[in-house]
C-alpha cells in the first residue's frame, strides 16, 4: 500500500514537473526564429502588414520573424502548408478574411478558421473604395445606383471571380437591389490597367493603388465602405454617408497550427497589441497603405470572424457558380 501510495505521488510530481517545464518553455517564446507564412507576393498590403508585423516583433523579442511569400490557390497553399506544420509556435499564418472565409464560401477549401488557433487580428483595411474610370462618367454612389437600375448589366464591374472582390461586388448589388457585369479582371495591378485602358468601368481596389489617378482626374473614387470615415483617405464619403448601409472590412488574421499551447497564442496576441501601440508603427502604415491601426485579441477576433462567415455565407451559391 505504502510503496503504491509513493509511486502514486511520484508519479504525480513528474506530471507537475513536466507541465511547469511545458508553461514555461511557452513562456519564454520565442526561443528561435518563428517563420511567418504570407497567403499573398510581396509588395501588397498583406504582404507590407506581415512584414511590419515582423518587424516590430524582432524589435520587442529579439527573436527574426521570417516572412515567406507562398501566394497561390487563393491563399489555400500558404494555409496547408501551415495547417500541417508542427504545432509548436514557429510557424504561423498571416492571411485575411478574403482567404480564410472566402475560400471556404466558395468551395475552394473544406477548412473553416477553426482549423487553425487563431491568436488575433493583426489589421484592418479600411483603405479599400469604390473607384470607377472616368469614360465611364460616374461620379457619385447615388449615380452609379441610378445607373446600374436603369441599365442592368451594363456597368462592368472588375474583380477576381470567387474572390474576395467578388464578394464586395455581390454585396453591393443586393444592397441596392442593382445588378452590374461582372468580369474576371485579374490582380489589382491588372483591375488598375484595365480602368485606364477603359475596359472596365468600376472596380474595388486599395485606395494606395490609384490615389495618384484620383488625384490627376483618371479616376473618381466613389465611396469607402467602412463604418466611419478613415481619414487618411482625403475627402472619400463612406457608402453609408451616401445612403447606402454598406461596410465590409478585411481583418488580416494571424493564426498557428491547430494544437498550438494556448500560452504561445496569447503570447503572440500580446506582442500584437504592444506592436500596434508603438508610434513608428501607426506612421509606417499611414504613410504606406493609408490605414490606421486597428487590433482584435484572440476572443474578439474569433468573434468577427464568425460574424464574418455567417455574412458571407449568403453569397454561397453565387461564389461556387463563379468557379
């Protein structure tokens, strides 16, 4: 009995002693250099929020972030690749809504965002409009409303069918009960070619991608959709401002593989909001991709991001048809 009883409580010391050892070991994260799985190329907004968040995270651990750029399957190739990385905190996803509820509303992935743990949201754009080319001849929501209900099908909108943009197009037309072509226009860069060589009328692009043709007449922008207006963006009015109750934001999420210590994710989610509190960091954005600094804990970004899946949810079937 005695000798069961010791075994017992020896046995129950190891235990204690193995899961402090484990506690701590989370909490000293990082302990190597953590590589950070980017869904998009350099040079765009996901990319440039990654590589700030990368940044200031060397600067407040002393440990490298590495970004690597694995852009393809719509983000579903930098989410795999994740997903089935080993869950011990040095390997991390940094994607957005538009890859990781999009894809899942398309049919493009089986995975929600509960197959990752997901630590926080890093950054919003609020830096996206509606900007149209000026042979189109709109100038205003309330025009192009106007317009598209008296011509059906004939404003040509560009987007990347059964993305992200997609979606943004798709929202706006059942909000106003309007209906617009739309039409495979490619990236970003090529929406942007395609309002200056006039073969698409309107488009939802970063307002840094166009601002310099806003300001030189070649394109109008004509609403924002957030909830109030970002400033950074001059005189841009919001859709609601012009009668319209539109806001679509597009949280950029960082997430680990499922079965990640919890302590490592709130870690990160820590070193997030310390990132976002530093004032180098707010003008690095604003001067950049004109966004302010936005961040969500972990409990508050689960949130949007259910609340997000269950908006777009109802664009289904259209998202599918598309591809």
């Amino acid at each position: 009995m005695k000798k069961a009883l010791c075994a017992s409580l020896l046995s129950a010391c190891m235990t204690l002693t193995a899961g402090s050892a484990f506690a701590a070991d989370a909490t000293d994260w990082p302990t190597r250099p953590v590589q950070v799985v980017v869904i998009a190329n350099a040079g765009g907004d996901t990319d440039f929020n990654a590589r700030m968040m990368a940044k200031y995270f060397t600067q407040i651990t002393g440990k490298p972030m590495v970004v690597t750029n694995m852009a393809g399957g719509g983000g579903t190739i930098a989410a795999e690749q994740v997903k089935g990385s080993a869950p011990d905190g040095n390997t991390i996803l940094f994607t957005h809504t538009g890859q990781m509820i999009v894809n899942e509303v398309a049919g493009l992935t089986e995975d929600s965002f509960e197959a990752f743990d997901v630590s926080c949201i890093a950054g919003v754009d609020k830096g996206a409009v509606f900007v149209s080319s000026k042979s189109s001849g709109l100038t205003s929501i309330e025009q192009l409303i106007e317009k598209a209900k008296a011509q059906p099908n004939t404003i040509t909108y560009g987007t990347e069918m059964g993305s992200y943009s997609h979606l943004q197009g798709l929202k706006f037309e059942k909000l106003t009960g309007t209906k617009m072509k739309l039409v495979d226009a490619g990236t970003v860069s090529e929406k942007v070619v395609a309002l200056l060589g006039e073969r698409i009328d309107l488009g939802a692009i970063s307002y840094g991608s166009v601002q310099d043709y806003v300001a030189n007449g070649e394109m109008v922008a004509l609403g924002q959709p957030n909830e109030a207006r970002n400033p950074l963006l001059g005189e841009v009015k919001t859709f609601k401002e012009q009668g319209v109750d539109y806001v679509m934001d597009k949280p950029y999420v960082v997430a680990f593989p499922k079965g990640t210590d919890p302590a490592i994710v709130q870690k990160m989610a820590d070193v997030m909001k310390q990132i976002t509190e530093m004032p180098a960091y707010g003008e690095e954005l604003k001067n950049t991709f004109k966004q302010p600094v936005s961040y969500y804990d972990t409990e508050a970004a689960i949130a949007v991001l259910h609340k997000t899946r269950e908006d777009f949810m109802q664009f289904k079937d259209a998202l599918r048809k598309a591809n």
